[in-house]
C-alpha cells in the first residue's frame, strides 16, 4: 500500500468514528491528497514537512490550501494545540494560517502556553474596530457565538488562563436580567429562546468561577453572597434550569466557605468576619461586629454561617465572662444560670447608673445578658398572669382581716377606671420598656432592615396589642373621671 491509499485509509476511518462533528465540516469540499499529507503532518508534529508541503505550494492554493480542515473540523492550528506542538503552532502563525477560533481551543484544551502565543498574534494582527478571529467564525465553529475565551477560562476554573486574559484587559459584563425587555433581548428569545437562556447560563456559570471571582473582585466574599442570592432568585423565575441555577449556587458557597478553611488563628477569622468595607476597620479588643456573618445571614449563606470555625469563634463570643462554663456539669450549669437570672435586677440597676464599670462591662456579655434578658421577661409573664387573675384581690381575700375585706370591697366598687395597683404599674413600666427598646432598634437598623426580620413584625404586632390595652386603660379612667 503507496503511503497515499493509507493516509486515505486514516481519514476515511476518523470521519467514521465522528459523523456529528463532520457534519459541522464543509460538504462539498474534499480533501486532496497533498492536502490529506499536511493535516497528517501536523498532527504528527513533524514541521519539516509542514513547512515544505506549505513553500511548495504557496503559489498553488488549489492544491493545498493551508486552512483546509480534516472531517472533524480540525485544522493544522487546532492539531498542534490538541498536541500541544508550541513549535508547530509558531510555525504556522508565520507562514499565515488563519487563527479563527484556535484561541478557544486552546483554552479548551488548557494549554497555557499556546493561549499566550494566540493573544500576542492577535495583538499583533488585530485592528481597531473589526472583530476579533474568535468573534469572526461561521457557524462550522464548535463553539456558539456567546462563548468568548474569558467565558470559557471560566468554565474551566484555569487561573492562569484567567490572569493572562484579565491582564489584557477582558471584562465579563453582569447578564441583562431574566425580566429584561430590552431590544437585543427581545429579539435574541424571538430568535432561538433557548440559546438565549443558555447564553445566560453560560455567563452565570463564568461568573461563579472561584478563580474568576478571585482575581477580578476587591471583596471576594460578598460577591459570592450577592451572586448567590441572585442565583438564588433566578432558578425561582426559570425554573426550566433550577437544576443549573442551584448547581451553581451550591459552587458560590462552597467558595466563600472554603474562604474560611485558609484562615489560620483566630485573630484573622474575626478579622475576615468583623471586616466593614464602608465603615472603620476593626481592632483587637473593640467589641465585635461580626458584620460579614450578618451578611451571610441576610443571604442565607448556611454553609457559611454552619462552618465549624465560624461556630467555635461564636462559642467562644457567646460564652465570654464564664470561663469553663461549657466543661461543668449540667448540674452545675443550672446552678450557674439560676444565680445569673435570680441576679438580674441587681445586674440591670448597675449597668443603668454604671455600664462601664467591671459589672456593667459583665452584663454586656452574650451569655449574661440572654439570661438576664430571659430572666426579665419571665417576670413579665408572670406580671401579666397575676395582673390578669387580679394577684391584689384574691390575697386579699384568702389573709386579708376584716378591715382589709372593707377596703377591697371599696376597690370593687370603683374597679372601673381606677388607678393601676402595683402589678399593673409592673406591667406598664415593662410595656413602656419594650416600646422603647422596639423604637431604638427601628431606629439603628432602618426601615427595611427591620421589617426584612419577621421577628421583628411580630414584636411589632405584640406591642400594638399592649398599647391598645394602654389606651383602652386610660380611656376608662377618663371617662369615669368626667362622670363624677
């Protein structure tokens, strides 16, 4: 067999094995046989030749056509990329090969190498205002229009590939929103609605790239939140690719939390969580804000919230003032937390008339104040049953001696619009209280901020109630003192 039939025996045999990229491939165009001996040249590597079958015939196009492809659609460029040929890939840039989409094979194909030679070629070749050599393909390209090599680098999470082309000045503009109805948006869904949703998909996907993310965003982790939420709302409005929108939330996560794995102390964990890009930085031994956590908490970043070294510094925040508390036994817990509530009005008093002193300072603790916290409300509760069960009358009635009975019987005559006995003058200062605390927190948070907490409407809607009970009070002593 003449070396000719068995180059024809090899591309009749990869045509074979390919007949969907070969539809991709010009059909009416047939390979020659000077033609069959350079693509098989190149994809041997052997440059010599390549070179040669190229200066013979240089004044002969018809003969051999440099750009010519194999039945994969494969040019002698995209060859020497797949075998990463850096040699070849020089040679043929100079003798003239046309470039057309080589740059995102050889993105595809992560070769480093040939990505830097293409971009320096398309440096040189490429002149304002025409479209770059991936940009200018047909439809033979095996890559669809939306796909441009910092898309594709993306994809495939390659650094280095990232940097180089960052470097050199490629941006990924944020995908026009779902509900967009602008012109090109219109008529890209009037034209091919599905490519049009993957060419969004194909951008998110890009766009949650760790490497991406890593080296074009100044803040790293909130760009992983606010994407995260975006996604989020996106496989809720499309649900046709949810799959695909919470696959690539579930990457944004993984990213911010594996942002935590890399810190070493404790020192810089609370500098990552305490870190405020609009307001003062925080110090060692400031008390903490923890605003990144309350971040990842506004945009339901569980993954972030739940990771142990995360959970350890809380913990230890948490517990701070009571060193060794967690080591007791419950028991002695109990016992702890009981002194801590039964202590709480000496607690509250001193931090009033003294919040920096040593116990002030002890009652801003976490733990501390959750008990007292807890402590008063208890009391609260128990005011509301005792005023509510009338406490005064019925201890009245049950140790009260005779006179004690007349003067009871007095009060129930005029129950109607009387003054708050003791309890209920309990009750009221407590109700003012919350009010006050419900207001200040309004105030801080915003508007939005604090209607975005549900536990916050319903404090709202439970301190409505107590302000009507308050009102409907005073109304009846009102009445019954104009009466009289």
């Amino acid at each position: 067999m003449n070396p000719s039939e068995s180059q024809q025996n090899l591309f009749a045999n990869e045509a074979s094995t390919s007949s969907v990229q070969s539809l991709q491939a010009p059909i009416d165009y047939i390979l020659g046989p000077v033609e069959k001996h350079f693509l098989l040249s190149a994809e041997r590597g052997d440059c010599a030749t390549v070179k040669r079958l190229i200066e013979e015939n240089q004044d002969h196009p018809e003969i051999l056509n440099i750009n010519c492809v194999d039945p994969l659609n494969r040019s002698a460029l995209i060859a020497a990329i797949e075998n990463e040929n850096v040699e070849l890939i020089k040679l043929l840039l100079e003798l003239g090969i046309e470039v057309k989409d080589a740059l995102l094979h050889a993105i595809k194909e992560e070769y480093v190498e040939a990505v830097e030679i293409l971009l320096e070629w398309e440096e040189k070749i490429h002149k304002p205002g025409q479209p770059y050599s991936w940009e200018a393909v047909d439809s033979s390209s095996n890559f669809t229009p939306d796909i441009t090599p910092l898309i594709l680098a993306a994809h495939k999470n390659n650094y280095e590939i990232l940097k180089l082309l960052l470097d050199r000045g490629a941006t990924l503009p944020t995908p026009h929103d779902a509900r967009c109805g602008c012109d090109e948006c219109v008529t890209s869904s009037e034209q091919d609605s599905l490519r049009h949703s993957q060419s969004r998909i194909n951008a998110y996907r890009a766009l949650t790239s760790s490497s991406l993310i890593a080296l074009s965003s100044r803040d790293p982790l909130l760009t992983a939140f606010e994407l995260s939420w975006e996604l989020r709302r996106l496989s809720r409005m499309e649900q046709e690719f949810r799959a695909q929108y919470n696959e690539m939330r579930e990457q944004t996560q993984q990213f911010a939390t594996s942002l935590l794995d890399h810190a070493r102390t404790s020192y810089e964990l609370e500098i990552m969580l305490n870190y405020n890009p609009t307001g003062e930085n925080w110090d060692p031994g400031e008390r903490q804000t923890l605003d990144r956590l309350k971040l990842a908490i506004k945009y339901k970043q569980k993954q972030f919230v739940s990771h142990p070294n995360v959970q350890q510094l809380l913990a230890a925040i948490w517990y701070d003032g009571l060193p060794g508390f967690r080591r007791k036994s419950i028991l002695a817990q109990l016992l702890e937390v009981g002194k801590l509530g039964a202590m709480f009005p000496v607690y509250s008093t001193i931090y009033m008339m003294s919040p920096t002193s040593q116990m002030g300072l002890f009652m801003k603790k976490p733990f501390v104040k959750f008990i007292c916290h807890s402590a008063s409300y208890a009391v609260f509760l128990m005011l509301l049953g005792m005023a509510s069960q009338r406490i005064e009358y019925l201890l009245i009635e049950v140790f009260g001696n005779k006179w004690m009975r007349e003067i009871l019987a007095g009060w129930k005559k005029r129950e109607r619009g009387c003054v708050p006995g003791f309890v209920e003058t309990g009750v009221v200062i407590y109700v003012i209280s919350l009010i006050i605390g419900e207001i200040k927190s309004l105030w801080a948070d915003g508007l939005m901020e604090y209607i975005s907490d549900l536990w916050n409407i319903v404090d709202f809607i439970q301190n409505t109630f107590y302000v009507v009970w308050l009102s409907l009070r005073v109304t009846a002593w009102w009445i019954v003192q104009t009466k009289k």
